[in-house]
C-alpha cells in the first residue's frame, strides 16, 4: 500500500513540475525536445514492447522488403520464386502470430506482478518461459532470412539493399510535404480557409 502510494505521489508530483505541454517535451537532461521527435521515440519504444523477438533491431525483415517489388520488372522475380516466398512468408508469420498473444500476456503478467510487489523468485518460471517464447520467434526470424536468401538471386538481394532505404524514404517524404503545407495553410499564407 505505501508503495503505491509513493509511486502515485511521485507521478502526480513529476506532472505538476512539468512545463508547457507537459513531460512529453522534456528530453534527457531537461533539454526542450520537439514534439515530433518525442512521438517518434514513444513510437518506436512501442513497437519494441509489442515484439515478440529476443533481437529487437538489426535483423531485416525481408519478406517485407521484398512486397513492394513483388511485381517489379527490375527485382525479377519468376513465378517459383513468388510461390516459395510466399509460402516461407506464411510459414513465418504463422509461428510469430501464434506466439506472440502469449509472449505480450507473460509480459504484462510479470510487469504486473513485479510492480505489485512480487518476488524476483517467484517470476522465475515466467521469465524462463518468455525466454523460451521469444527465442522461437527469433529463431523463426532467423529461419525466414536464410530460407528468402535461398530462393532469391545474389542480383535480388543486392537491389533489396540497394532499395532498402527508398521506399521508406519516399513515404517520410510525403509526410514532410503534407505538414509542411497544412503548416503554411494554417498561418494563412496558402490563401485558404483557416
């Protein structure tokens, strides 16, 4: 009970000192951060907690480079190349949805459990078993690259790398020019209606 009190206190004092727009704008060291910036970074810790993955960054998920080239005459893909990848994309997706609704559940059960107070010891099992859970995921990750290496040709992958950054690129680009013209329409200067 007095735990809980203290960390209510402690969250409700943190609110009331916070400036302006409140924590959100607060970076490391007190620092102003812009807001865009701030929700990017919830953004991505987000995408981190809902992972089912021991590695969190780093490994390519290829299957989903490969989507938007599906049907483009410059990667090249023969119709047994798209069945293969097709399959191994299923494949994969299956064993991560199947694992994942458990990897979040022991998650928030050990997050719960910890935060009211429980034991490391008695989390023990839990832990062990989300180990588990998240290993399988990684490992059906990792069995998904070599498998898509597999099918593709040495001059396929070397164009997913070479694209791999455009058609992100070209989709935050988009988002750029969208804000930056409702920013102009919203000081009026596009001559529109505010």
């Amino acid at each position: 009970m007095k735990k809980t009190l203290v960390m209510i206190t402690a969250a409700a004092s943190m609110l009331a000192a916070a400036p302006g727009n409140g924590m959100m704008q607060n970076g490391m060291g007190g620092m102003k951060m812009p807001k865009c910036m701030c929700m990017k970074k919830m953004q991505m810790q987000k995408k981190q907690m809902n992972s089912p993955f021991l590695i969190k960054h780093g490994l390519p998920h290829l299957t989903k480079m490969i989507m938007p080239y599906l049907n483009d005459p410059a990667f090249n893909l023969t119709a047994e190349q798209k069945q293969k990848l097709a399959v191994i994309r299923k494949e994969t997706i299956g064993t991560i949805k199947s694992l994942k609704p458990e990897v979040m559940k022991l998650r928030k059960e050990i997050v719960q459990a910890s935060t009211a107070g429980a034991k490391a010891d008695t989390l023990k099992e839990k832990v062990d078993k989300l180990a588990s859970l998240e290993a399988k995921a990684t490992m059906a990750h990792l069995n998904c690259i070599e498998k898509t290496k597999e099918v593709l040709t040495k001059d396929q992958l070397l164009f997913l790398l070479a694209n791999k950054n455009k058609s992100a690129m070209h989709g935050k680009k988009k988002m750029m020019m969208k804000k930056m013209k409702m920013m102009k329409c919203a000081s009026g200067k596009c001559g529109g209606k505010q």
